[in-house]
C-alpha cells in the first residue's frame, strides 16, 4: 500500500461476481477493509449495520439501481462518498449520477490503477468532509488559527484539485491552498490582506462579496457561477458560513470552494446550439405541411369527407409540433444568452389582463371561469413586457387545460415586502406529490389516467423557469391532487 494512503471502510455493490471479486483483490491489497453485495438492497442494509468511508455503487442493479441507492445512503449518512460503477458511460449518466449525489463516477472495464486513482481522490473527499465537520463544531476555534492546523488537515486542503479560499468576518484573506493562487493579484502575499487588495479577478471579488450578505446563517452554501476573462473559464463558486465564535451569533468568516464547470458549460452550449439549428431545420417543412393539411380541409370534396378526422388529427399532430419546435427554439435562445430584453418599468397587471382575454376562448371550451384578485397597492416591476406575457400564458393555459369542467382560475396579485406576490390558482386536477421537485424540467410532463388525452410538449414551465431566473424571481407550487394547484411567483419590485 501506498506511504500516503490511509486503511479504509470500502462498500462495493455490484452484480458483477467479477466485478466484486476484482475490486476486493485490488483495494484488499491496498490494505483496505472491504465489503462486497450484490444487490442495491443489500448495500443499503450493509450500510445501515456499520459505517463505511466508501461505497463503490454499480449504476444498474436488480431489484433498486444506483440512483434509488444514493438517496437512502444519503438518509443514513448526509456526508457518505458514493462512486458510481457503470458499463453505459456517457455525458448523461454521469450527470445524472452527479446530481443524484455521487462524488465521481468510474466506467466499466476499468484498470486496477484506474480504480486506486478515483478510490484515492474519494477517500480524500471523504477525509476533507471528515474535517471540515470536525472543525465547525470547534466553535470557539478562531479563523486565525486555520493556519496552524494539523499537518494532516492542511496536506488535505493543500491536495485538493478545487482552488479552496478562507475569509475572516472583516473580510480579509486568511488562508489559500496552493489550486487558488491562480486568483490572487499581482503582488499579493495571498493571507492577511483584505479580498479586494489579494485577488486578482473583479468577477470572483464581486461573486463572494454578494453572497456574504445572503448567507445569514443560512445551512447551505449559496452557488454562483463566475467567468474568469483572463482565462475564459467558467468556476462555480460556492460560498458557505463558517460557524459564529461566540453565542451571540456572528459568523467568523466564509470558505470559498471553487469548481471548474468550462467543459460542461461548454457541452451545454454544443447541446444548445444542436437543438437550435435541428429546430430550424424542421420549422419550414412542418409549417407547409400544417399548411396544406388546411387548405386540404378546406377544399375537401363530399367524397372524402370520411377522411376528415383522419386529416384534423394529422394538422393538430402538426400543430403541437409547431409549437415544440418554437419552445425548443425559444428554450435554446435563453440558454445561449441570444434573447433581445427591452426592461422598463411597467405594471404587470394589464398583461395579466390582456392575456386572460386571448385565453378566453380556451377557458369557455371548458367552461372554466377567470378571476383576477388584485390588491389595493399598486405594482411596479422592472420587466420586459413579452417576457410577463410568455410566463403568464403558460400558467394560466395550463391553469386551464388541466382544470375540471366547470373549474375556475383565480389570479392574486399583491405586494409582500420588496417583492411582487402573485398567485395563479386552479381548481384541477392537481399534481402528485412525488411529480413537485420535477416541475420545470425539460421535456417532463405529469403522465397518468387524468392527464392522458392533454397534449402538451413539456417545455413550457421549463421556458417560464428560465425566464423568472433571468429577472431574478422565485416560483413556488403548491398542490394537492383532486383539489387543484397554486403557482405562486415572488418578483422583485422596480427600485
């Protein structure tokens, strides 16, 4: 075994016997202690009777895969270090494993020294959450004192591949690991000097110095994505508290841990621009074929009239793929940073009112009556008009399309604090519980006997989300299945 490395408590799940087999030879020999299981249940259960510095989690298993494993692990212990195992390597599945919870992912076959590599890198992730913990509930320890740490805690820090900054409650630099003297200014001794004077980049000064202020005790850490213009890289910067040195609450200071994003950013933009051209590619071809399928209905002779049906369902097919296509579109262009904003300060509530008039129409099919409930103070947004009525449209159809016969929507409108409350309430169908966290994501759309003969692209809260991102708002819902549905959207008011 390695000088360096520490003996450790390794879980491998796999329903590979020659998977098992391979890593508990390679990582015994590393002097290891390791544990192997077959199934996804298995290792849940391995892991709630004893404690594990590492699982190794095959991404497909019999009975619960990979991703239904993570959570539950998660459950038993919030800082567990899962890798993830797996035959279908790709872009997708290692973001899906990302975003599920996993640290880092490893591709079948793999070499015995690709395995020690991810396996050493994880277990000092694990090392590094170990102690980070450790020193939060040392809550009388002073931030001045993070320099004299352990040997073994700053061999840790100053390992770590991600730039990892520390900042006093004044503000000042106290401590950079050796990845982070990338951001430093010309000059700077790097410790000691207020952030302004020791960092190099005005975007990561600017990034830090606006999350301080949101923090407030805050349990997680507030995210930003920055670009460094010397470099053209993009980093996520993620900024959390460090825990208050006294009982009367102030916080001693920040860390600042930084991850380079440029090849995903990069992937997303490939990916955005591949939907658009795919997007205008088609937008000709099925346009003329929804317009003759409406002249062919239009001039259709009694002989064929059996035919009609048949033809309607074809131009409405053509139709709901005409507007697929501009939301792709639309989607792309707000990715891309490609959309032309015209902020002014405006009322909101005549775009409100405008767009329940053009939805009319829609709501009478369904008998579906439209309130607006607007309060007494008067609203003032710094908004681009199109933008209010893209988001609007989508609520409130949708409000409509999934309501019962004979249903109503209500729209709220009132001023909470610094921001603009408005509500668009349904008396639907309602949305399972289980579907909430989903809403908003791309292509995703609640499937189930009740929503079965809606039609629908699954883009439209995606376009709503990114927008209200854009003009810094926040959307919340609410629902209850059987009773209906609130979108309520905090929108912050012009100053």
């Amino acid at each position: 075994m390695p000088a360096s490395a520490s003996p450790a408590r390794i879980l491998v799940a796999d329903d590979e016997s020659s998977i098992r087999i391979g890593c508990h030879k390679i990582l015994s020999e590393d002097g290891h202690e390791v544990v192997t299981v077959a199934d996804g249940l298995a290792a849940v259960e391995a892991f709630r009777a004893s404690a594990f510095d590492l699982v190794l989690l095959d991404l497909s298993m019999p009975g619960l895969d990979g991703l239904q494993v993570i959570p539950r692990l998660r459950e038993l212990d919030p800082s567990a270090v899962v890798v993830m195992i797996t035959g279908y390597a790709s872009f997708e599945t290692a973001v899906q494993a990302i975003q599920a919870g996993a640290y880092d992912y490893v591709p079948k076959p793999f070499t015995p020294s690709e395995l020690r590599i991810v396996v050493k890198r994880a277990l000092e992730k694990r090392a590094l959450i170990v102690e980070r913990l450790e020193l939060q509930r040392e809550r009388e320890r002073s931030l001045k004192d993070l320099a004299f740490e352990q040997s073994r805690t700053r061999t840790i820090i100053n390992a770590m591949a991600e730039p990892l900054l520390v900042v006093n409650a004044a503000r000042e630099l106290v401590f950079v690991n050796p990845a982070a003297r990338r951001f430093l200014a010309e000059g700077a001794i790097g410790t000691g000097q207020p952030l302004r004077e020791a960092l190099g980049v005005p975007e990561l000064i600017e990034a830090i110095e606006t999350a301080l202020p949101r923090l407030a005790g805050a349990p997680q850490a507030v995210s930003t994505e920055v670009t460094d213009p010397r470099e053209g890289k993009t980093w996520l910067v993620n900024v959390a508290e460090l825990e208050a040195e006294s009982s009367a609450g102030v916080a001693s200071g920040a860390v600042i841990v930084l991850s380079d994003i440029t090849p995903m950013k990069d992937l997303e933009k490939a990916k955005s621009r591949f939907v658009s051209i795919v997007a205008h590619e088609l937008k000709a071809p099925v346009a003329a074929i929804e317009g003759y399928l409406d002249l062919i209905l239009d001039d259709l002779e009694p002989a064929f009239e059996k035919y009609r049906a048949k033809i309607e369902r074809c131009r409405d097919r053509a139709s709901l793929l005409q507007k697929l296509i501009r939301e792709l579109l639309d989607l792309s262009r707000i990715e891309q940073g490609r959309i032309e904003r015209t902020l002014e300060p405006l009322d909101p509530l005549p775009v409100i009112r405008e767009t329940c008039e053009f939805l009319a129409e829609e709501a009478a099919k369904k008998q579906v009556s439209i309130a607006i409930d607007a309060g007494p103070v008067p609203v003032r947004l710094l908004a681009d008009r199109g933008e209010l009525t893209q988001i609007f449209t989508n609520l409130i159809s949708n409000a409509i399309k999934y309501n019962r016969d004979g249903g109503t929507v209500t729209v709220i409108s009132e001023v909470s604090g610094s921001h603009w409350k408005v509500a668009v309430r349904d008396t639907g169908i309602g949305i399972p519980e289980s579907h909430l966290p989903h809403i908003g994501e791309e292509f995703f759309r609640v499937k189930n006997a009740n929503t079965v003969k809606i039609s629908g692209t699954g883009l439209g809260m995606a376009i709503v989300k990114r927008l209200l991102d854009l003009n810094h708002a926040r959307l919340e819902i609410a629902s209850k299945e059987g009773e209906g549905s609130t979108f309520t959207l905090y929108w912050p008011l012009a100053t």
